[in-house]
C-alpha cells in the first residue's frame, strides 16, 4: 500500500479478469467498503475515479487487474495494479483552469487528469510484475458534493457517474439507439449543449446512419465538439456536440464517446458472431443440398439457385468445353425481368466484356472483380487441380460485399468445383457400366417364326451388375435359352459373367450337350472365376413337327421357371441344382416341358422377387398371380407388363439388377 494510507484500515483485495464487466465489479466492491466504514460520503468522487482506472486498465493494459481498497474512518485508498509489461504512463498535471487544452491531453491522461483534480493525493505503485495506479480520498467535513468547474451550469459528479455507468446492461440491438439517446441526452445536460447526434457506419455499404440525436442538430461552425468513435473496422462513427470545446466539455464527450465506442464494440462482435453463425448453416445447407445430386445439369442448375438472393443479385456458372472455351451453363437473377439482359450481357463479346473477365478468371485460376453496369466478383471452379469454370456474383445496387461474404463465396465455388466433378465423375461411370453392360448381352434376339423371344433388364446405379441372358442357335430348329446371375457387382463381376458367356456360346457352338456345358462352365470358374459364383437356367428349346416346343430346362442354384399355359393356368417348374463356381462336382438333374400353342415359359433373376418394398419381398408368389392374366399375350408384352409390375411394387430404387427373358409359343 501506498505511504499515507490509513494505519488501522479495512482492507479488501481481488482480481479481477480482462472483461468488460470488470468496472462494474471493481465499483461493486469499492461501495462494500464505504457502506461497511460508513464513507458514504465519498460514493460519488469513489465510484468516478475507480471506473476511469479500472477501464484504463482493461482498455489499455489488455490483463487482468488486481483492485485493493483500503479505509477508516478519515478516508480511502484505492489501488489499481495491472500486469502489463513497460512503465506507468507519465503525466504531468499543469494548473487546472479554463483555458487548458483538454484535447493534448493522451488519452490514457484523462482518467488521469479527473483522479488529479478530485483525490486528496495519487501516485504510481510498481511491486514486482504489476505496476499501477492509487489515489487517496479523505474524508470532508462538509459533505457538500463535488462539483465540475465548467463555462456553464457545472454538473454534479453524481451525474457525471450516473452518465459513465448509463446502459451497461443494453447490449440488444434494439437497445443499442436508446442507450445513444440517452448518453446524448445526459451529455447535452452536463454540457449545456442545445443538441447532439450520433452517427454510425456499420461497414455494410449503407454508408453512416443517424444512429440517435437529441435536441437541435449540431450547425457546421467553431461552436461545435465532434469526437470520431474508437471503433475497429469496418465500423466507424462520430458523435457531434452543440457546444464550445471549452473547458470539460470536449473531456465528457470524448469520455461519452469511449465508453459508447466499447459498446459499439459489442455489437460488432455480437452482429460477427451471428452472421458466422449464419454462413456456417448457410455452408452446411448448401453442402447438403450439393450433395444430394448426381446429375451435372441438376446440380450446375442448383448452384445459381443457392447464391442469389443471399449472397448477391445475380449469379451465373460457366464450364470450360474441350478447348478451355466458358460456355453459360446456368444463370438466374433475383428479379425475374432481368434475366434476359443477363444473358445478352453474357453473351456479349470483347475485350473489355464481362466474358472477357470470366475468361481471365478462369484461365489465372484468381478471383477478379468486374466494373459497372455489371457489378460484381468472379471466382474460378476449381476440383482437384483441375479448372472446370467460374462462379460469377453480381453485389446487390445498395450492398458491397465485405470480407467476409467474399470468404464464403469462394467457400461455395470450392463446395461447388467439387460437386459439379463428383457429378461428372458419376456420369462418367454410369456411361461406363452402361456401355460395359450393354455388351454383356445380346443386342438382339433371335426372330423365328412361331417361337417368341422377349426380354427385359432393368440395371442399377453406376455399377455393372452381374444379371444376363442370352438365346443361342443351336442347330437346325434348336436354340439355348440362358439365363444367370454372376454374385457380386463391378467390373470383377462383369469379366466373369463375359467369361461365363463366351464359355456358353463357345460349347454351343461346338454341339456339347446341356450337362457337359454345364460341367465346364463350373470348372471355368473354378480356376478362373476368383471365388465368384454363378446361377444359370438353361433350356435346350426344339421344335417339334406337330408345332409344339420341346424343354428341356436345367437350374443351376438358379430360381424355378414360370410356366403359364393358354388357358393361365400357372405353376413353377424345374428342380434346383448346384451354383456353379462353387464345388469341383455339380449336381443338375434335367426336366422335360411341352410347351403348346400359347404358351409360354418364364426366365427371371432374383432382382425380380428380392424387390422391396419396406421389409417386404416382391417374392415368387407375386411373380406368378402377375403371370396368369399375360397369358394370351405375345412374348414381348408379356416381358413388359413383368418388368412395370415388379418396378411399380416400390418406390425405392431397384438394389439390384432385373433381367426376364420370355419364351412363348407363336405357333
């Protein structure tokens, strides 16, 4: 403690953390003390000078603080340490009269100046890594108030702690114009200003605001205070004074305007915060929603969609051709009427056109910002090294993008490069395994002349599925019906289901009989198959003199026929066998089937009865109540009616391949 404080004194110490709150805690326990010692007396001279030091000490030294507060019955000691490193700021007091210039005072020196004129004494305390600031208030034996000195009306010190202590707890928005008024208000009062405004530029291309006023709006002349506000960009702001900078007039309304600036600050960080907030949903959304699609069109269409309106007035992509061209994939803008003239502008050729900037962007790989009538920013598509366009943004007519909107911006051109390449990059397979499928089977069947062949496939996602048939001449009225089911899914499973062909066709062709293509087809996949197996039906059809057709099917682990006779009688032929792929011996026991006129055999996979709806199959049973009613019909309506049937039993995309090939009758 300082020389001078009292012998015999009530002591109180703590620390306090580096908050904004930390005033109101250090008045907090300044005013415990004077109650306990009964100095109620010095309340107001005590709360003054212990709210400019401990602010000081927040706002400048940036640490936490240590308040020690000492009384007796003749007076009190405060003392207020920081831990800042370097030394206590020197001031040195001159004689208080009306002519000194406040405003040369430093900024840290007005607290300084106010603990000057009303602490009995005050001095420096350095003790080991904290240094600060005491003053000393004694006790008066009159106990008339303290009274500023001022050209006017001077005011009490109970209002000038009324006016630094006003709004602490008004941190709202909505609150944040009234604590302005009144700051103004009690500033006018203390002052004898006839008027007041304060003004504040929140950075969001608005330009400054009114933000309160009080009283006649201060006039452009000699008679008028402006202290600019000490706020971080991009706010800035100024609060304007109807009064001389005479004597403390200039000294409360840049202490006014310190205390709104740190409120103010507040706000800023408040206002940051939510808006972080915001683009984080508006990212995470917009990544979802990207996400979601597979299709390059769908998703190109999307991205506009997501831009505008939230992040500027119109937005358009373009994707680069073969030869590095832009070319316009998708544009929208928030005023529907307009749309038109974006795309003309777009269009429009040049050096100086907006395309031409689109091209730089693009072809730099940076952002770049385009000039009226059209403007805005444009930043490059970019996924995985690879160029693939630009996002252009048109700003709002009355808002400029700030940093931060600029930063998700870019944050939506990479969630968008990526989407758009993903899209692509399934496109690219689905076109693969559609091509690879496709040449897994026939591209047609064979027509003959009362015998009908019809089939149906129904492939899933972008990976070749394993499901295929095929109808094979076999000699003089003599064909092979195959139907199988390689396990598995991918191009593994497409080079043994092509192997599995290939194998079939070449036995055929060779005149083996069923057992024999059978046998080697199992040992084919034995030692080549890389533990895949496979699932055949396979008829040997023949064409009898008296019309009729003669079947004579085997099943391989393969599900049993449907046989549906002209009258729609119904019913499952065939007897299991062994997969093939799986055992060096199989097992295929042979059923003969006479098919008459109309009617019909037929072949399908499992991706026909595993269809799901729910945990509910699509099952055999189903399959053959909808056979019945097709009977009659021709081969090829009677493989579509089956394929829309299973189709429709659900919503969900098929899991797996469907393949059904029918046999019928024509004779």
């Amino acid at each position: 403690m300082p020389s001078g404080a009292p012998s015999e004194a009530v002591v109180r110490r703590t620390r306090l953390p580096n908050d904004r709150r930390t005033p109101a805690a250090a008045r907090a326990l300044v005013r415990s003390v004077l109650e306990e010692t009964g100095l109620v007396g010095l309340l107001n001279e005590a709360l003054l000078l212990t709210t400019e030091l401990s602010t000081n000490a927040v706002v400048h030294a940036n640490t936490e603080l240590e308040i020690e507060v000492a009384a007796d019955t003749s007076g009190l000691t405060v003392t207020v340490t920081d831990f800042a490193v370097g030394p206590v700021e020197q001031l040195t007091i001159g004689p208080r009269n009306e002519t000194s210039e406040i405003g040369e005072v430093a900024e840290r020196g007005r607290g300084l100046l106010l603990v000057d004129h009303f602490a009995s004494r005050w001095g420096t305390v350095h003790e080991g890594d904290g240094k600060g600031v005491w003053f000393r208030l004694d006790q008066r034996a009159d106990a008339g108030p303290v009274r500023l000195p001022s050209t006017t009306e001077s005011p009490s010190l109970g209002a000038l702690t009324g006016l630094l202590r006003s709004g602490t707890d008004r941190q709202s928005e909505d609150g944040l114009a009234d604590l302005a008024t009144d700051l103004l208000s009690r500033l006018a009062r203390l002052t004898g200003a006839a008027g007041g405004v304060l003004r504040l530029d929140r950075g969001d291309g608005t330009g400054r605001q009114l933000l309160a006023r009080y009283g006649r709006a201060p006039r452009d002349n000699a008679d008028t205070i402006r202290v600019p506000l000490s706020v971080q960009r991009p706010y800035s702001g100024e609060l304007e004074l109807d009064a001389a900078p005479e004597g403390y007039a200039l000294a409360l309304a840049t202490m006014v305007a310190e205390r709104f600036a740190l409120h103010l600050e507040n706000d800023r960080l408040r206002r940051a915060d939510v808006r972080r907030a915001t683009w984080i949903t508006f990212l995470s959304e917009a990544s979802e929603l990207l996400a979601q699609s597979l299709d390059v069109n769908l998703t190109m269409a999307l991205i506009p969609q997501l831009v505008v309106p939230r992040l500027g007035q119109w937005c358009a992509v373009h994707t680069t051709d073969a030869w590095g061209r832009l070319q316009l994939a998708a544009a929208t803008h928030a005023e529907e009427t307009a749309l038109p003239q974006l795309h003309a502008t777009l269009a429009e050729p040049g050096p100086e056109s907006l395309l031409a900037r689109l091209e730089e962007a693009s072809r730099l790989g940076t952002q770049v910002m385009f000039g009226s009538p059209m403007e805005g920013y444009a930043v490059p598509l970019v996924a995985r090294g690879a160029r693939l366009g630009t996002l252009a943004v048109g700003r709002h007519p009355k808002h400029r993008h700030d940093a931060d909107e600029v930063a998700v911006l870019e944050d939506v051109a990479r969630r968008a490069a990526l989407a758009i390449d993903n899209a692509r990059i399934h496109d690219e397979r689905h076109r693969v395994a559609r091509t690879l499928q496709a040449s897994l089977l026939p591209p047609a069947l064979p027509r003959v002349d009362g015998i009908g062949f019809a089939a149906e496939y129904v492939p899933t996602g972008s990976e070749v599925g394993g499901d295929f048939y095929d109808v094979v001449p076999s000699g003089t009225d003599q064909w092979l019906v195959v139907v199988g089911d390689v396990s598995g899914k991918g191009v593994q499973a497409a080079t043994v289901t092509g192997l599995v062909r290939d194998v079939i066709r070449i036995l055929v062709d060779d005149g083996k009989a069923l057992s024999e293509i059978l046998w080697r087809v199992n040992r084919t996949l034995v030692q080549r198959g890389g533990g895949r197996y496979c699932t055949l039906a396979m008829a040997s059809v023949t064409r009898q003199q008296n019309g009729n057709l003669g079947v004579c099917l085997h099943l391989a682990g393969h599900d049993r026929a449907v046989l549906v006779r002209a009258d729609g009688k119904t019913s499952f032929v065939g007897e299991g066998g062994t997969a093939l792929g799986l055992l060096e011996t199989i097992t295929s026991p042979d059923v003969s089937i006479t098919l008459e006129s109309g009617d019909s055999l037929i072949f399908y996979t499992d991706g026909v009865t595993e269809r799901r709806r729910g945990r509910e199959l699509f099952g055999s049973s189903r399959l053959r109540e909808a056979s019945a009613p097709l009977a009659g019909y021709p081969a090829d309506v009677m493989a579509a009616r089956l394929r829309s049937t299973t189709i429709n039993f659900s919503v969900e995309e098929p899991r797996d391949d469907i393949a059904i090939l029918v046999l019928r009758n024509d004779a």
